[in-house]
C-alpha cells in the first residue's frame, strides 16, 4: 500500500498553513487547498486519502487558544477527505496523532489522551473511515493507549512509531520490542513515520519485519539525515553538537531535500526487506508520491507527465534533436 502523508508541511509552503503551531486551520480557512492536495496525492499513486486531523485535538488547539473549532475541524477534514476517496476509489483513513501531553509520570495525562483519542477517533467512526492512522508516537505507551481506543471503535489501525536520535522509543523501549507489543494489541500495520529520512530509517526495517507477523509499514521524511544528524530537527548541528547560526528545522529544510531518485531508491529497498506499507511524512510532495509508486512498479495517472530526458533540447539523445543545441549544451 502506499500512502502519502505530509500535509501540514506541503501546505504550509504553499502559503496556507502556520509553520510552528502546524495547526490544520486551512482545512476551515481555505477547504478547496485541502481537497486539492488529496486529489494531487492520488493522483500521484497514493492508495489513501488521509484526512488532515493532525495536531487537530484538543491539546494542541488549546495551547494556541483555538479549541472552540475542534469538532468543526474534525469533522470538515473527515467529509473533505471521504469526498476524494469516494470520488477516486482509494481508502479513507482517519488520523490521531502524539498529543505533546503524555507523561509516563502522571496518570493524568494518560486519560486525558484517552479522552481526547475517543473524541477524534468517534468523528472518524461516524465519517465511516476504512481505518485510523495513530502516528508520529514517541511514546510506545501513548501509541497503546490511541490503539486500544481505535479497537473499541470497531475500526483496523495503522500505528507507526518516530524515532529520535536513539533508535529506541522515549521510554527505551527496543523497536522491535515495541513493535511487536503494539502488533500483539491488535495493530493491523505497525512501523515508523516522521523525523528520520530515508538514509536513517532505512536500517532500522528489517528488525521491525523479523519481529511482528503484521504489515510494517515505513513513511520517512524526504530530507537527508544521515549517522551524525539522524533526525531533521537535527539537521545542521555541526558533529560537536553544536547549534548552527541558523536552525533548518522546520522551515528551512529547503537544501537538505531528497529527490526523487533517493526517494525511489529507498522505496526498493525498504520493500526489498519486506516493508509492505509505504510512503512518506513531513515535507513529501505529489512528485514525491509518484516517486514512490514507480518504484514498486505501478502507473498512476501522474505518471503520464514523468520526465523523458531524451526529448530535452539541449540535454537530450533524440536522433530528431537539433546538434546546434546539443554541442551548445556544454557551455551551459
């Protein structure tokens, strides 16, 4: 399956989204650039219109002071995104996601993540979703806690994990182990999204595969982090940890972009150690999405317009090609 995730940053970059807070006001503000970037993610072979309720709990809305559209939010996001999947014959997932609340310590925080689950999860429910999307968890134990409440709804979940700069989840727990707890709740798809790219994620599959008999599923960041600077929040920290004059992360992540090709070259190689569930997180773009179903194969209707190179007036190997142009190609 691919599917392609990345909306609060893609949407942010086109003008209609608060880089920070990532708040998904748009989905009120301005609901025709919402549907539009479903449709572009379809149409570049994603199998799943997720609807866009990141960071759209009450948690998150209240620390910026705008919890009165919660559920206006929730539910415009679940009707927006079940247009286009109905409209294109694709899935249509609803989404929770890590609340910033959960704290190990405090009980509390616990069953206020339990409530705040419960009410997003129920407006999914009632938008008739095919499965809910529980991503971006830190916390093992707060991915249990959005699992359990997705179960009692009756609906499949994916949950997929974000590693940090260890390879273990926030409480130290070992991935594997991890995984194979949430996959034995009843996760029908278990994995890792966000904060690593592809280089940095890469490694960490084919332990996750070996240790759960469900689908595991990889949607990294499109950046390239590398062993130094595994995360992109890390990215530009020079290798004594020092803070660079500028921090890149979020919103000046621009040079450290993978193209499509890395794109594609981990997508085989993650399927080749038995990812089935594929994709990508914060920062993908329709190309990249097209990227991505290319390389396992497929032909989505964005494929129409991918590059042909031999066609270029000046770089290209046409027979038909003028060798004015194509001498001249050396002095560009």
């Amino acid at each position: 399956m691919v599917c392609a995730e990345g909306y609060v940053f893609e949407l942010e970059r086109r003008g209609y989204l608060q880089g920070g807070p990532y708040v998904p006001e748009v989905v009120l503000d301005h609901p025709e650039q919402v549907t539009a970037l479903h449709e572009q993610f379809v149409h570049a072979g994603s199998d799943v219109v997720e609807a866009l309720t990141y960071y759209a709990h009450r948690e998150k809305l209240r620390a910026v002071g705008k919890d009165g559209m919660l559920e206006p939010l929730n539910r415009q996001a679940l009707e927006l995104a079940r247009a286009v999947a109905d409209s294109t014959g694709t899935l249509l997932a609803g989404n929770v996601c890590n609340t910033n609340l959960y704290d190990p310590a405090e009980p509390g925080t616990h069953t206020a993540c339990r409530e705040m689950f419960t009410e997003q999860v129920g407006w999914a429910a009632d938008a008739g979703v095919d499965f809910v999307i529980g991503e971006t968890f830190r916390y093992a134990a707060e991915a249990l806690i959005a699992l359990e409440v997705i179960r009692e709804a009756g609906l499949p979940a994916v949950i997929t994990l974000a590693v940090g700069r260890s390879p273990e989840t926030r409480e130290a727990w070992a991935l594997p182990e991890a995984c194979r707890r949430i996959a034995d709740a009843g996760a029908d798809v278990v994995g890792l999204n966000c904060i690593r790219g592809p280089d940095t994620m890469l490694p960490l599959l084919e332990g996750l595969v070996r240790a759960v008999d469900v689908p595991v599923a990889a949607l990294p960041v499109p950046y390239r982090t590398h062993a130094e600077q595994p995360t992109f929040q890390s990215l530009g920290v020079d290798h004594d940890g020092q803070p660079a004059q500028q921090k890149p992360f979020p919103i000046a992540l621009d040079p450290f972009t993978c193209d499509r090709y890395e794109v594609a070259d981990f997508t085989r190689s993650a399927r080749e150690v038995g990812v089935l569930y594929l994709g990508l997180c914060c920062g993908a773009a329709p190309h990249h999405i097209r990227s991505v179903a290319e390389a396992l194969g497929r032909t989505p209707p964005a494929s129409r317009y991918s590059d042909d190179m031999s066609k270029h007036a000046f770089f290209g190997t046409d027979p038909t090609l003028s060798r004015h142009n194509l001498d001249y190609s050396e002095q560009m």
